[in-house]
C-alpha cells in the first residue's frame, strides 16, 4: 500500500510545476484503477484527500494515533486544494483564525525539510492595500491585534507601497498593511507532504474510494460503507470539502453540515517580459476585490465578486462539473480593477481564466467538531477559501479535539455546534453564501447583520413589534429587535451606517436605556433556549446537581444563576434555572446554545426513561419587563402584590397576567435592573403584550432592544456565554465564586478542577475597563478583540465593549493575563496584579487609557430614587 | 404665433401622411438654425417659436428643466399643446389628408370633441407665453424605463410538482400609448372549464369604448362557444336556481387593465342569451366542438350583441350612452388560443400574429399566422369588390380605405359601415343629446349604397405547434408599421434565449492580452445592458420599435425624444403599441410530438 501511495507522490514530483499538470489534465494511469482489498477496520476513517483531511491525518499520527485511513474519492489533492490559488495569508478578522493561520505558516514552511517533498513554498509577505479611511481602520485593527500574537506586521504609506512592488499604482491609496511573513506555497504539494508524513506515521491511504454513508448505531459511529467495502470504526472524519453538506446528509441520522459551493476564478497570465521575482509580494486590494500574486514570472490574480455564482444546490451534478468553464463576462469586473492597480499589464498574454469551486458557510467561519447527534462523527470544511492558510492549523485542533476531547483553544466560534438542522436548507445555504462570498472582501463593519436568509424563526410579536419601527439583527435564525426607530427619526440608509465611530442609533438607545433605568421597557427576548427537564423521581435533581456547579437543591420556586461546565471547570453553557417543581426544571440558556447544550446535556445524561428532558424554545415567548415600573404594571394586571416582600428577586411564580392564566414569572432581567421575565404560552403572547403595553403607558412604557439591554448588562459587568466566556473560562476566572458551591455535598463535573485553581490561583481574570479619555462622539468606537496593554505591555483581548449611558463611558469587558517578562509563561494573576496596573486598550493602533475593575460599579445598583430628584418632566409619557 | 420649425423624421409613423413623407414636404423650412433643436435628419424636430427669447434657445432654464421628468404633467403637455394645436391647423386642418386617425371624417373639430372634449389650448396658454420658451428634450434613463414599464405585466405559467406541464411558459405584455387614452386593449385569460388559453390585442379607433368592451367580453364568448353542452347546461342551471356558478375564465390582468362594473349586468344578459341559444341548438349529441367554428361564432355574436344592444338601448341614460360609444366606435382584434399544441389564431383587422421559429443552426425566422384585413391585402380587397355591386367597385376601396374612410377592412362596432342609413338616422335621434350633438355620429360615409359594408368575422389560422417554434408575438399595427416582422423576432429571439450567454468568450489557444480582453468585455457589457434593462420581453421590444436608430440598436437619445412628445404631437409619430409575447415550451411540445 504505502509503494503505491508513493508512486502517486512520485508521479506528482516529476512535475513540479503543478498547474501546468492540472491544464494538461494529466489521466491517471491505469496501473491505478486496480483495486486493493480495504482494511475491516480502523480507529478512524478520515473522508477526503485534500489539504484539510491530510492534515488531520497527518496531526493525528503526530500525536500517537496509527490506526488511521484516508480515503479519497478521486485522487490524493485534486479537489479545490489542487486549484488553490496558493496564498497563505495571516491577516484574519479572528485571533483564533490567525493563530491557525501562522500555525499553518510555520508547518509549511519545514514541511520540504521534513518531508523531501518540495512544496514551493516562497516567503514573499502580503500587502494589504487600503482606497478608503474606513478601509485603513480596519485593516489597523488586524494589525493591532496580529502583533500582541507575534506576527510582525505594519501599517504602511503609500509611498512605502509602491517599493514592495513594481507596478502598483498606488494613487488612489491612503494606506496600506505589510505582513513580511505571508508566504506562497503550491498547496497540492503540501497535501501530499502532509499525506506522505502521514504515511511514514503509519496512515494508510486510498485513492478513488468514495464513502457512501457512515454507519451508525445508537447515536455513535460504528463504522463507513465505501464502493469498495465496510470499514469497521470509532471515529469519522468528515473533511470531503465541498461534498461534506451531501455525505454528512446521507447517514441515516443525518449531520447537518451547512456550506454551499460558488464558483471562483482567477487568471493566470504568461510571464512578463522581465519575469516578476519569485519573492514579488502578494498583494490583496479588498476594495478592488481582487488579489493578485506572482507566478511563474507573471501574474495570478482572482476575487471575491459581488454576484457570486452558486454552483452544486442541487448536490454533486456531472453536468455542472463538466461545465465549470471560463466565464470572463463574469470575471470583467475583477479584470477592470486588476487593469487599475496595475495598468502596466495590459501587454500581458492571458494563459487561463480557471474556475474553481470554493466553500462558504453560513458565517464565513469554517466548521470543525463533533457531530451533537452522532458522536464519533467529526467534521472540518467550508473552510470559505482559505483552506490553505488554516488547514494546517485546524488540522491540528480537530486532531486535539479527537485524541484529547476537546482542543487547546477556543474554537466556540467554529465548532459545528454554532449550527443547527436548521441552517441546512438548500435555499437558505445558497442565498447566504451569495452574501457571505463578497463579504470576504466588504469591509467588516461592527455589529453587522446578515441580510439574506432571515425572517426564519420570529416571534408571534414580530409583526406588532416590526410595525412599531423594530430594526432586527439575527441570532442562530430568530429575529431579535436591536432598537426601534420613532417614527419621526430618520435613519441613515444600511450601507451609509457602516462605521466604525458613533452609530446614527446612539441616541435611540439611550432614550430605551434611560427608560429602563426610570420607567419600564418591554424587550421581546424569545429566541433564547429553554429546556425542561423532567423526572419521576429524584434524577432531575441528581444528574442536574452533577452537571452544574451551583447547589439546584433548593426550594421550589427559587431561580439559580449556574454554569456548566466541563471536566476541566471551563463554561460549556451558562444558564439560569428556576425550579418549577420537586421534580421539575426549566433551564434557560443563550440562544446559540440549542444545539450544544443539547447535545452536552444528552451526552452526559444517564439512559433513563423516567428522565425527560425537553426543548421547550418554541413554546414560550419571552418578554422582558425592565426597569423600576415593571412591578407596577404587573402587579396591575394580575391584582397580586408584586412587591419584594412578596416577589423576591430569583423567584419564580406561575401567575394570570391580563386573562391569560399560566404565565411564568421570574424576578430577573439579565441586566441587573430590576424587573421581570414573563414566559408566555405563544397562543397568550399577543395579549399579554397588548396588556403589558395598554396598562404600561401611564407607566411611560416602551418597546426596547437588544442594544439597550447590552449597554445595560455590559456596564454591570455581566458575561454572556460565547462572547465573554468560553470552554476555557471558569468561573474563578470571572469573578462568580458565589455561583459554585464546591461544598454542595456531592460531587460535580469540574469540581477537581475548580478545587485545583482555588489553590493555585487563576492565570486569567475577567476584568472590567471603563475608558478615560475616549471621546464618543469623535474617537473610534471599542468593538472586540481590541488588545488590551498594562503598564505598556500586553496582557488580553477584550470580548465585548458597549457605551455605558449611565457612566457616560465607554465599557469594555475582557480577560488580563499575565505573561511572564522572560519567557511569555503564563503566570498567576492575582486581584492585586490587576489593580495595581494602568491599563491601556488599543483601538485600531490608537491606546487609549482605561480604569481596571474587577467588580461592577456599586451605585448602578441602587435603583431607589431620591423624591427631590423628582421634576416636571417625569410626568410625561415616555 | 409663428412656428419656425418642424423637422421631421425620415419615417413618419402616422396614417395621415398617407403619401409618406408628407410630413416632410409640407413643413415649413427652418429659418433659424439656432432654434432647431436637432438639425440632423432622421430626428425628430420640436416646434418651437422663434420669435421670442432667441437668447435662451441653447440654455434650458432650471425650472423647465424641472417639467421634464413629468412628460405627462399637463403644465407641460399644454405649453407643447400650444405649438401642437397650431401646427395641426396649420398642416392638418388646412390639408388635404386630414385625419391622423385611421379612421377620417370631418369637420374635424367635432372629432375632438366626441373623442375626448377638451378646452382650447390656444386660450388658456395666451397668458402663459412666459414658460414656452425653447427647449431640448432629454429623458434620463430611469425617467425613460419607468414610462416604457408603467404598463409591463408578465404571466407565468405555474408549475406543479416542479413541472411546468402547459405548453406555455409563460407571456410578456406591455403597450405605450400614443393616444390620449390610450385606444388599445389587451387581455389574456386562461379557460378554466377547457384546456387552453386565450390572449388577444385589440385595436380601437374612434375612441376606446368599442376595444374595451370587445377586451372584456370576448373571451367569454369564445370561452362559452367551446364549452361542451353538459357544462352549459350545468351553468345556466346555476344560474337559474341562484347557486355559485362555475368559472370560466382565469384574466391575467395588468392593474390597468380595467373592467367596466355598470356594464357588467347587462354583459352578462347577453353572453346568457348566446349560451342559452347554443343549449337550444345543441342537442348535446355532437360533443366534438371545432375551435375554428367557435372562434367565429364568438366573435360574430359579440359583434352582433354590440350592435343590438345599440338599438334596443338601455333604460340608465349612462349605460344607453356607453352602448351607443361601443356601437359607435370600432376595434379590431387578433386573438389566439393555445391548447396543447393547437394553436389557432383568429384576426380581425390589421393586428397581426407572428410565430418565432428559431432553425437548427440557432437563426431566427417569422412565420406569419395572420393576414391584414386592409388594401394591402388584395383577397380582402376582392372580398369586398364582390360582396358589393359592381357599381360600387370604384368607391368601395377608395385612397385604401373602406369607402375613402376606414383603414381596416373587418372590425367590430364601428355600426356607421354596417347599419342601413334609416337605422342610423333613428337611433341617433333617439339617442342621448352627446350623440345627437356629435357629427361625426350623424355623418353618414359617402357612397352608402349597400350595408353591411364591414364585418367582424375573423379569419382563422391554425398551427400545430413544433419544438422549434419559441414564441408568438401578438401586437398591434403600431409595432408591425415600425418593424419589419424579421427584426421584431430576431430581437424577441435573442432577448428570450440570452444570446450573449450562449456564446462565453473562450481564450482557446489564442494571444490575447489583458488589455484587449478588457476592451472585449467592457464592449459586451454594454451590449448586455440594454437587455438587462428588461424583465419583460413586450418592454424589450417596444425599447426597440421606438427607440432603433437607422444601425438597429436603440439610441437613448431617440428614444428620450419619442417618449418625451408631448401627448398632442405623440399620436403623428407613432400609434398605440400592444404587445403580448407568448413563450412556448419546447420541452412540453417535443413531449406532445413524441406521443403521436
């Protein structure tokens, strides 16, 4: 087996220059079509043979794993990863995908050493160019936050532009972003050094082996029906590109896997007269839409257009395949504006325009990780046309995930769990990805909202709420307001709000914002995830006790902040849960959580037929009654005194609010204001709003949206699951001791390791910065991500930010570390070393002072109001 | 008021000019250069005056410039109406050939009143000289597509279970007026009892009342005509005992496309007689109904009803005028049906069907599926001869109209070439004063020897449809008198199939540049554009029809001048354009060949 592997390897070698290989459509020799018996089993089938699949392979056989089989439909790298345009770029939006991409970098670059293969890879670096202001900003905060992760990069003139390469025009300029470390690399070439490491390691590898389905039993892999037999396995790998929606569709439990293909092209032109150098630099335009590297002593230049074609809906279609042509009226766009960076290759000869398919996801993040309902079942695709730059390093952290359980980072922002079924309509995938693909290359403003696939989960307030001026963002397909727009503001349209400085809805807000610290809002929060879990006796109680780290023993009626958390004490879901009955829970988590915590809780949940847990999302609307009035109008309408007394804050009652009876009420608001939740049957949803609004108005009642309530929540200091805490963050880390009770009198999932960081201390700290001298009005406003710099060095990334209207300031919520001066170790961060700092936070290269808090600012809490503070104007309606 | 100049186009699309070029030879010479706006020929000229404010003839002032966007505002359409008017006494009124009309009468001032009564243009602009000073015409591009779509409608065809099983894809619809309203009709309907659907134009002249009630009823006399005996039955038994009726008719209907509701009750009396009469007839032992017979009963009866409900008249003075204008005024019709395969075409008048067929080698050709019924057409010509006394033959056909008047020779209403002269005299006597008042009603035409001289009968087509056959393209004369049939499928041809995508630039083996392959596509995207303007293959061509310079592709600058007209000056330029372009589903049309 492994002397056939290396003839392909050998064949391919013969050939360096690839490319021409791929034009010269090179047949397989028919030496190869014989067909060799397969293995019956293995520990884990890897599916596809490009540069994603060989290095899972190739990390998982690094780590120790040998039982390993690829298999590969075609031949070994002769997917998209054979078309790749071969551009290995560091300069991502994400941290966790630069590190995957310098990863990936620093593996490629001994791969020929390691290996013998030859991978053409050239250090040549990338120049990012900048026609716009706004453009410039953004590509300051990649640079910002690619240096405290060590990747040296610069922000450059124009001037300095022009030197790094001979024919960029470079008039229309105002800046650019020099990465020197951003290589070229034939990326076939890299698939079979990894596959061919692989193989030393033990992998064994097949070509033109298609697996039919995955097999599998009670929920788990059990093995791959391929067209040459069944291989017995633990684990699948589902890394088949752009086929990975279709295979992961064809088990009987299907993995819903959303990604789409559109076809891409880019030119490859003759060399120029003078062959351009081989080190020549990269050079990304985003706003021109096109990159442009050298090769072969001419040009490669491709782009992301703003009519994308989607190809493959359907599924795998010979007919499409054989008709992927050159489509230059298609490409005109893109050739204009290679003309205009660089006018000087007009005389260049045109050798091909080739097309070739790439992924999108929904998010234009890949997808990596376990399948939630088939365990065993692993994916890494829609790798949205960087499969190069991160495959090396996403590699790596699926092969963590597989051999350790989970990864070495953060990857929440990739996992495959983000997604549900329900992102997996056809129709769906092939609008987003129309939207996603020009994306890659739109500047990537701060709170942008997809516009294509919404309106798909609303609540039944939804038109009520949309004909009193609601603007929408979306959140794992629900429809959730943002703000609402009075009826005489007039709003700048979409493509003009795009800013990274003060929004036109700054003024909204903090009229929602203040009503709800003075009067009462009502937010309609029905997209977060609601479970209900269910026994006959005790084993709610038990299992729940197990899997979260605050007591749940408690009496009926009490709501319990918690987390739960994994082996290792980090947050896999933090979520509230109120204790409807003995035997009976209603759990509330984030929104992104439905398919993940599902998942969690029936994987660790014992087989018991007495236990039901249930996904109630669908059945309750939430409305969310903030602020100091909202015991005002409800104790209104269901004549019941709502009063502390009476109404305890965590406290749960089922109570008749209006005419309808039912309706679940709880004494929290996630902000930290006072106020309540209602959970409403759907059917009452539309009456108990009308109640709420009619009986509220003299009350100065108003809608509300998500924006007020971040601002809200943010300046209280409080996380939210998936933007601030991760599978990484304990609660020692964010200050929430009080929500672990290590002495519950039974054992907990994280426990030990809760225990272990108690005696140790925390290497992390989630820490509140309230900016000083940031002007709203004109300075760059904070986003996430921005890094964070005490006493001038750097010790964190924030994770969300909001203006506080109440402190007049901006907040930003992040995590401080503390890196050892010698040799960057993480060390013990202690409350001291957190106070005793002055704190910086870079804003798209500008530092700006921040106060360091490591709990919330006490007087946002005290809501009573002076009654000399009372004035005219408070008897007006809101 | 002195006009200074006329320039006029080198093809004049009005039927008064009957010696074409007329226009030409009769407008007064251009004595100052400065004022014309286009010099060039084969431009369309703006009258305008040069007596005053010379100065200002090159500079527009900002706030005419305002007035352009709303063509149709009236404050304009007045102003030009003024220049309008007077060139008309001039030229028309003093001329020979007086009419622009297809139909020709005089006087001509009682014409316009019986029309559309309006005040005098002269009076009302005398102290508004201030605003008509000269200006150029220039429609932007959006201004120039949303007149061209105002009227656009397309109909597809829906599909079951992912399958399209009808012959037909789908239509495209549109027309642009020339007159004030305009007199053209159009509908399409599909039969909901039998197979097949139904799509006409319809060409009025003498007003609109006549094609908008031949638009409204005619269907459902075809639609009744081909209803087997039981359905009929099955109707007039609803009827009689008050339950819901069965519909017969789907309208595929442009919002503009309006129905009258007075008229309805009495519609329908007459369409229940017709199908009461055809129960009688039939004694429901045939069941074989022949589509050809059914189209010419329809419209025979519908033109015959037309013409009885005149006479009788209607107890509501409002419906007694609206049946005497219906009776009164005439419209052609060019109707097809299209069953299956089947395709029948039945005309009256000088509308016209044409089929596209596109040949193996992927070459456009016309097939035409319709013959005019006017002086060109030496059969109808002979027809007529024949059916009058050999006395008459000198002025039955006279300068190529129906007794020196009409330009059709087949028509419904237009009752002034049907009725005995008694008949006419009496029921305009009895008639309401509007028509008493009126004459052009009373005129009665010269030589009115031996009526009927028109009839309605339709002349039917039939074509069994082939896969090669694309489309049918049902318009008015408006389009036929500015295109040649060859032109008009090539460029629906071509917009239908998307002919730049059917041939992708493919760099081969060849040397080509970036450069020149950069001149190479920006060349074909402005190509494309002007199909991509369209979503609807009638605009398409109505953008050409109107639009074409001498080379065949459509000049903005023409286009922007044509559409601009004021509504008095529109009519002598071009008539009213209807068009329906019915596409044909090979697949579905292969499938029906295969079978048989």
């Amino acid at each position: 087996m492994f002397h056939r592997f290396l003839s392909i390897i050998r064949r391919q070698r013969t050939s360096p220059r690839w490319q021409k290989q791929c034009l010269a459509r090179s047949s397989a020799s028919a030496a190869e079509a014989h067909s060799v018996a397969l293995p019956a089993q293995a520990q884990v089938v890897i599916c596809g043979g490009g540069i994603v699949g060989t290095s899972v392979a190739y990390h998982l056989s690094r780590m120790g794993w040998k039982d390993i089989i690829l298999l590969e439909q075609g031949r070994l790298a002769a997917g998209s990863t054979r078309f790749c345009a071969g551009i290995l770029s560091t300069a991502r939006h994400l941290t966790i995908e630069q590190k995957m991409a310098d990863y990936s970098n620093k593996l490629y670059q001994q791969l020929e050493q390691e290996t013998g293969i030859q991978t053409g890879y050239v250090r040549t670096g990338s120049v990012f160019l900048a026609q716009t202001q706004d453009r410039l900003i953004s590509l300051k905060r990649i640079n910002s936050r690619l240096n405290v992760i060590g990747i040296p990069s610069e922000i450059i003139s124009p001037k300095k532009v022009a030197e790094l390469h001979p024919f960029l025009n470079m008039h229309d300029l105002v800046g650019a972003m020099h990465v020197p470390e951003d290589a070229v690399v034939s990326s076939a070439d890299v698939a079979l050094a990894l596959a061919s490491a692989a193989s030393q390691n033990g992998v064994q590898i097949y070509d033109r082996t298609s697996v039919l389905h995955v097999m599998v039993k009670k929920g788990q892999v059990t093995g791959v029906e391929t067209d040459k037999g069944q291989i017995e396995c633990q684990y699948f790998v589902n890394c088949a590109g752009q086929w990975a929606y279709e295979l992961g569709l064809s088990n009987e439990e299907p993995v819903s896997i959303p990604l789409h293909a559109c076809e891409h092209f880019y030119l490859l032109t003759r060399p120029l007269e003078t062959p351009l150098q081989n080190n020549t630099p990269t050079v990304v335009d985003p706003d021109g839409r096109i990159y442009i590297r050298n090769w072969q002593g001419g040009i490669l230049s491709g782009g992301f257009e703003k009519n994308p074609k989607p190809i493959f809906t359907e599924g795998k279609n010979q007919l499409e395949i054989q008709n992927l042509q050159e489509d230059w009226d298609h490409f005109e766009p893109l050739l204009s504006s290679l003309l205009r960076r660089m006018p000087e290759l007009e005389t260049l000869e045109i050798m091909k325009l080739v097309n070739c398919p790439e992924t999108f996801t929904p998010d234009m993040r890949c997808i990596m990780g376990e399948s939630p309902v088939v365990s065993g079942y692993f994916v890494l695709a829609g790798m949205n046309s960087a499969g190069l730059s991160f495959g090396g390093g996403a590699g790596k952290y699926l092969a963590e995930w597989i051999v350790h359980g989970y990864p070495s980072e953060n990857v929440w922002e990739l996992d495959l769990k983000r997604f549900g079924a329900l992102q997996s309509s056809r129709t769906f995938l092939r609008h987003r990805v129309m939207e996603v693909m020009p994306l890659i290359y739109d500047l990537k403003v701060p709170r942008w909202d997809f516009q294509t696939g919404r309106q798909l989960r609303t609540s039944p307030l939804y038109d009520r709420l949309d004909a009193q001026g609601a603007r929408w963002m979306e959140k794992h397909g629900f429809e959730r307001p943002k703000y609402f727009v009075p009826p005489d503001k007039d709003l700048l349209a979409l493509e003009q709000s795009k800013t990274f400085y003060k929004p036109d809805w700054f003024d909204i807000v903090e009229s929602e914002v203040k009503c709800c610290k003075e009067a009462v809002c009502v937010i309609d929060m029905s997209s977060f995830t609601k479970f209900e879990i269910t026994s006959t006796g005790d084993q709610a109680l038990e299992v729940l006790q197990f899997l979260f780290s605050n007591d749940l023993d408690v009496p009926v009626g009490h709501i319990v902040h918690t987390g739960m958390l994994n082996e290792a004490g980090g947050y896999e879901n933090d979520c509230s849960i109120a204790r409807l009955s003995k035997r009976s829970f209603f759990m509330i988590s984030p929104t992104d959580q439905q398919v993940h915590c599902w998942a969690w809780l029936k994987k660790h949940m014992p087989e018991d037929s007495n236990l039901v847990l249930e996904d109630v999302t669908w059945k309750y609307t939430a409305l969310n009654l903030i602020g100091p009035r909202a015991v005002d109008v409800l104790s209104e309408l269901s004549y019941a005194p709502m009063t502390a007394d009476h109404f305890p804050t965590l406290f749960c009652k089922e109570m008749s609010v209006g005419y309808a009876n039912g309706i679940r009420v709880m004494s929290m608001t996630h902000t930290g204001e006072p106020g309540f939740m209602l959970y409403i049957p759907i059917e009452y949803a539309l009456h108990v709003y009308n109640e709420v609004m009619n009986v509220g108005q003299k009350y100065g009642i108003r809608n509300a949206g998500y924006y007020a309530l971040r601002s809200l929540r943010i300046e209280k200091f409080f996380a939210f699951w998936g933007q601030d805490l991760n599978m990484l963050t304990t609660p020692l880390e964010c200050g929430r001791e009080s929500r672990v009770k290590l002495e519950k009198g039974m054992d907990f999932m994280g426990r030990d390791a809760l225990l272990q960081q108690k005696q140790n201390g925390v290497y992390k700290r989630f820490t509140m910065f309230i900016l000083e001298d940031h002007d709203t009005d004109l300075d760059l406003w904070p986003w996430w991500g921005e890094p964070i710099y005490r006493n001038g060095r750097y010790v964190g990334q924030t994770t969300s930010s909001a203006y506080s209207y109440t402190l007049e300031r901006h907040v930003c919520l992040g995590f401080v570390h503390n890196f050892s001066e010698d040799t960057g170790e993480e060390q013990v961060v202690t409350v001291d070393f957190v106070n005793r700092g002055e704190y910086e936070i870079d804003i798209a290269g500008y530092r700006f002072q921040a106060k360091a808090k490591l709990y919330p600012v006490a007087s946002l809490f005290t809501h009573k109001r002076r009654k000399d503070d009372v004035e005219l104007s408070d008897l007006h309606g809101k | 008021m002195s006009i200074s100049a006329l320039l006029s186009m080198g093809r004049c699309c009005c039927r008064c000019c009957c010696p074409r070029g007329l226009w030409m030879l009769s407008a007064p010479r251009c004595d100052d250069r400065r004022m014309c706006v286009c010099p060039g020929p084969r431009r369309i000229g703006i009258p305008v005056r040069s007596s005053s404010l010379p100065l200002f003839s090159d500079a527009m002032p900002a706030p005419t410039q305002l007035f352009f966007p709303l063509v149709r505002n009236c404050e304009l359409s007045r102003i030009y109406g003024t220049a309008c008017y007077c060139h008309h006494k001039h030229l028309c009124c003093s001329s020979p050939y007086l009419s622009q009309s297809r139909l020709r009468y005089t006087p001509h001032p009682a014409y316009a009143t019986f029309c559309r009564p309006k005040e005098s243009w002269w009076q009302y602009t005398q102290g508004r000289r201030y605003a008509s000073t000269p200006q150029k015409f220039y429609l932007t591009p959006p201004q120039v597509n949303s007149i061209l779509k105002a009227n656009e409608y397309s109909f597809k065809v829906p599909e079951f279970d992912g399958k399209n099983v009808s012959s037909i894809l789908g239509f495209d619809s549109n027309q642009l007026p020339a007159n004030a309203p305009i007199e053209d009709r159009r509908s399409a309907a599909t039969c909901l009892q039998t197979r097949g659907m139904l799509l006409g134009v319809f060409d009025g002249h003498a007003g609109c009342a006549c094609s908008q009630a031949v638009s409204e009823r005619l269907f459902y006399y075809i639609a009744v005509s081909l209803l087997p005996h039981e359905t009929l039955l099955e109707i007039e038994n609803a009827v009689e005992s008050g339950r819901a009726l069965l519909p017969i008719l789907q309208w595929h209907k442009h919002p503009n496309d309006y129905f009258s509701k007075e008229a309805s009750k009495l519609y329908f009396n007459s369409l229940r007689t017709y199908w009461q009469e055809l129960i009688d007839l039939n004694t429901g032992e045939s069941t074989d109904i022949d589509v050809k017979e059914a189209l010419i009963n329809a419209f025979k009866r519908l033109d015959n009803d037309i013409s009885l409900e005149a006479q009788v008249g209607d107890p509501n003075s409002f419906l007694n005028y609206l049946v005497l204008r219906v009776a009164f005024s005439g419209a052609t019709a060019c109707v097809a049906h299209v069953d299956g395969v089947d395709l029948h075409v039945a005309n009256t008048g000088d509308s016209r069907a044409m089929l596209g067929v596109q040949e193996e080698d992927g070459s456009w050709s016309a097939v035409t599926l319709s013959n005019d019924h006017n002086a060109q057409n030496e059969r109808e010509v002979e027809r007529l001869k024949l059916e009058h006394p050999k006395s008459e033959a000198k002025s039955v056909v006279k300068q190529d109209r129906l007794l020196g008047l009409l330009m059709p020779f087949r028509a419904f209403g237009d009752v002034k070439f049907k009725w005995s002269i008694d008949l006419q005299k009496r029921v305009i006597e009895s008639g309401p004063d509007q028509l008493n008042d009126n004459e052009y009603t009373k005129f009665i035409p010269p030589n009115y020897h031996t009526p009927p001289y028109l009839t309605a009968e339709p002349e039917v087509t039939y074509h069994r449809l082939r896969p090669q056959d694309k489309f049918l393209v049902l318009a008015t004369d408006g389009l036929w008198e500015t295109m040649h049939r060859h032109d008009v499928v090539k460029i629906v041809g071509e917009y239908l199939t998307g002919m730049h995508h059917q041939q992708p630039i493919a760099v081969g083996g060849y040397k080509v540049t970036l450069g020149q392959m950069h001149g190479l596509l920006t060349e074909r995207r402005a190509k494309m554009s002007s199909v991509f303007e369209d979503q609807n293959a009638a605009t398409h061509l109505i953008r050409h029809a109107v639009g074409n310079n001498e080379f065949g592709a459509v000049d903005h600058e023409r286009l922007s001048k044509m559409l601009s007209l004021p509504e008095e000056l529109a009519r002598m330029y071009r008539d009213d354009i209807t068009i329906i372009v019915v596409q044909f589903n090979s697949h579905v049309v292969g499938a029906y060949q295969n079978q048989e």
